[in-house]
C-alpha cells in the first residue's frame, strides 16, 4: 500500500477576517475547489474564503482529523498565530499551482 500525505490547512478571505480549518489527502485539488465554488451554498463560497495562508502535513488521516479538531476547538489568536509564524504576510500559499 502506498504512502499517503494528509493536510490540514487554514484558509481565509481577501481581508483575513474569516478563517476555515480544512483537512484533505489532496491539498492542491481541494483549493481548487474552494477557489472554484464548488459548492456554491458552502461556507467558504458564501465568505469567498479561498485564500491558502498555512497548511501542515500530517502520515495519516487520524492524525490530520484529530489535528483539524485540535485547530477548530482552538481559539482564533491560536490560529493567526500559526499562520503568522510561517506567513506573516498573509501571502496565498496556493498562488501559481494553477497557472
């Protein structure tokens, strides 16, 4: 069986006053159904919250499901504090993987 990477990401929108935690086992497919509105009545698509501003790999997907709770029952402070020690500019860390 093959090896698989699981994600967990935080996601925002343009002005970084809403965030979503996400997990997945393909983070550049699951952006680009974030950006793209795949679900139109979805949360990220009614806030335009489409921004990759952190994401953390994780060997399996327990881990990444018990680290996604551990984000979502964190407080938002926690958050931004993750985002600004590897993203301090806030930056779309998907830009380019569609170009």
């Amino acid at each position: 069986m093959a090896n698989r990477t699981y994600y967990v990401y935080l996601l925002s929108n343009k002005s970084g006053s809403v965030l979503y935690v996400g997990v997945t086992n393909d983070l550049q497919r699951r952006v680009l159904e974030h950006k793209s509105g795949y679900n139109p009545g979805s949360f990220t698509s009614r806030y335009k919250v489409h921004k990759l501003v952190w994401w953390e790999e994780l060997p399996s997907p327990e881990e990444a499901i018990a680290r996604e709770k551990q984000l979502k029952g964190g407080s938002r402070a926690r958050k931004v504090q993750l985002i600004q020690a590897h993203n301090p500019q806030w930056l779309d860390l998907s830009q380019g993987w569609y170009d």
